[in-house]
C-alpha cells in the first residue's frame, strides 16, 4: 500500500474517510491510485454508493453510471440483509475486495467489469433460510464465490483448522480466487508450455484431482515442491496459491518500500529482499510471542513458480 497524505500533510490510512487532522473528507481515487481530500472542509466529493451503506465503502465512483465504486460495482451478489449480522460481514468481504483491487490495478491489470464479478453468499451454517447446505468459495469462468461466513473470525479459524492451514484470511481467498480469472488473462500460446514446465498440466481432470486429495491428503513431498499442502491438490490449484503469495509479496515489498525499510529499485531482486524481510518479521512476532506473520517455507521450486507468475504479470505490461 503506498503512503496517503490528506492536503494538510497527515498520513492517512487506505480504509480512512476523514483525516483526524483538519477534518477534510477523504475518498479514494482508483484511476490515479490516490487518496483524494476535500479542497475544503465541507466541499464535498463524488464518493461511492457505498459510503453510507452498511460498507463504508471510501472510493469515489468508477466510470460508468452507476454510482458505484469499480470495487462495489463487481458485486453481483450481497449476503441478505435482513439478517443484522450481515452488515459486518458484507463491510469485511468489501474492504478485503477493494484491497484485491488496489493489488490488481497496482500490478497495471485489466480490471474488467464485463468479465469479472463477485459473489457474497450465505448458507444454512449461518441463515437457515437459506437453500444451500454449503457455499463452496471458488472460481468459475470470471465468478468468484465467496462464502460470507468467512468474513466471521470463529468460523473462519475452525475451517483453518479443520483444513490443517497455517493461514485463512478474507483477502488472501480473494487474491487466491484472483488468480484462477487472471491464469486465462496471462497464460497464452507463447508461455503455457513454460507454465506447465513448472506447474504441470492444468488441463487434467479437475473433480478426479481434487477428491484425490481430500481423499488420501496432500503429495507427500508437498513442502519441497508446493507453497501449501493444498497447491499439491492440482495444477490450477498450484497457480492459484503461488499468484496469491506473489500478490502477498508485492504488497508487503510496497510497503516496505514506501515505508522506506527498504530501498531497492533493481527488478531482479524483489523476491530475496521479500525474503530477509519476512525472516526479520517473522522473528519480530516470535519476539512479541505472536505466531509467524509469514509461516510458510519458499523454497527452490516454489521460488520458480513465483517468478514465473512475476513474469506472466510484467510480459503483460510490457
Ligand atoms: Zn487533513
Ligand atoms: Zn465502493
Ligand atoms: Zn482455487
């Protein structure tokens, strides 16, 4: 995330709506990736839809007339809200949404409103009225599903643990569910036999691959070859979670930088600086007797995946 300053000078966060300095309101701008502040007090800007919803969305509106954010406007599906639990739940799955958006813009990727959309759903673990046993968070053509109980703390922490994961958050779905849309959008003719080199075939047999593996468990040499026990699931599998960790990279790497704990411009060496720092993170939590902000090994190979989703993503820019 870059540094934002209102008029006035403050540092302000990318969720703030008014700087607690002079009181300007804020609202974010996606074309120019900028937090934008009031000319004066009371002045006003265009904002989202969202700002006075249950959201608090603070973008101001994308192109097109509908008054949305182009955040807000890629949610095709809200989980009801005449269940007052929602509201929380659908302001998390939008906030965590947006920072998947300031990732892919900031990456200069096509965020295509046509062909990409989301949908917050609800199951009977959470409202009985609903008709699904199950929402299964996922990806189909351009639709990312996400359960919105997974926008609640506990069951969010009970499915990590029932699925051995060292790690569950909102936006890393997001990011991961990202990739299986952008795979299509950077993976062509000219470098799939490249990304099948180092991922394997990602055309085998999807359902076979996946019951394989709640079935019988991971490889068994998953943590020499794979990020997670889950990348081992399948090839798109595998993809999905090393684009995920690459946008996790560059995200913390932004900061960094902008916070100016690191300074580096060489293009070749982004991922040896994201790994001093995480071992210095993860020792400063260990510190604090908190667990790992970053528990997860990169080695060789997966090393090799990930730039190989770094190069997908800047081939395309280029
Ligand atoms: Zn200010
Ligand atoms: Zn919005
Ligand atoms: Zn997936």
């Amino acid at each position: 995330m870059k540094i934002m300053k209102c008029r006035c000078g403050q540092q302000v966060y990318f969720n703030n709506h008014q700087c607690v300095n002079c009181g300007r309101q804020l609202a974010f701008n996606s074309d120019k990736l900028e937090m934008q502040a009031e000319q004066q007090p009371g002045t006003g800007l265009p904002y989202c839809l969202n700002r006075t919803t249950a959201v608090r969305c603070n973008w101001m509106p994308g192109a097109g007339a509908t008054g949305y954010c182009l955040s807000c406007g890629l949610s095709h599906t809200i989980p009801s809200l005449s269940n007052p639990e929602n509201f929380e739940r659908w302001r998390k799955l939008e906030l965590a949404k947006r920072q998947l958006i300031y990732d892919l813009l900031r990456l200069g990727l096509p965020v295509d409103a046509t062909r990409l959309r989301f949908e917050f759903k609800e199951d009977r673990r959470t409202n009985p009225n609903m008709s699904d046993a199950h929402v299964t968070t996922g990806h189909a053509v351009g639709v990312i599903t996400v359960n919105a109980a997974e926008a609640d703390e506990v069951f969010r922490e009970e499915m990590r643990q029932a699925m051995n994961e060292p790690w569950r958050t909102l936006v890393g779905h997001l990011r991961h569910e990202s990739g299986h849309y952008y795979f299509h959008e950077l993976v062509d003719d000219k470098n799939r036999a490249e990304c099948r080199d180092l991922f394997g075939d990602e055309t085998i047999d999807y359902d076979t691959a996946l019951t394989r593996y709640y079935d019988n468990g991971p490889q068994a040499d998953w943590p020499a070859q794979f990020i997670s026990a889950y990348a081992s699931a399948h090839p798109a599998e595998d993809w999905a979670e090393c684009w995920a960790h690459y946008l996790h990279i560059r995200a913390v790497l932004e900061v960094a930088v902008e916070t100016e704990i690191l300074d580096f411009d060489q293009e070749g060496s982004w991922y040896k600086h994201f790994v001093e720092l995480v071992l210095a993170l993860n020792e400063i939590m260990r510190a604090l007797g908190l667990p790992d902000a970053y528990p997860f090994v990169l080695t060789e190979p997966v090393a090799m995946k990930i730039e190989f989703v770094h190069r997908a993503v800047t081939r395309r820019n280029d």
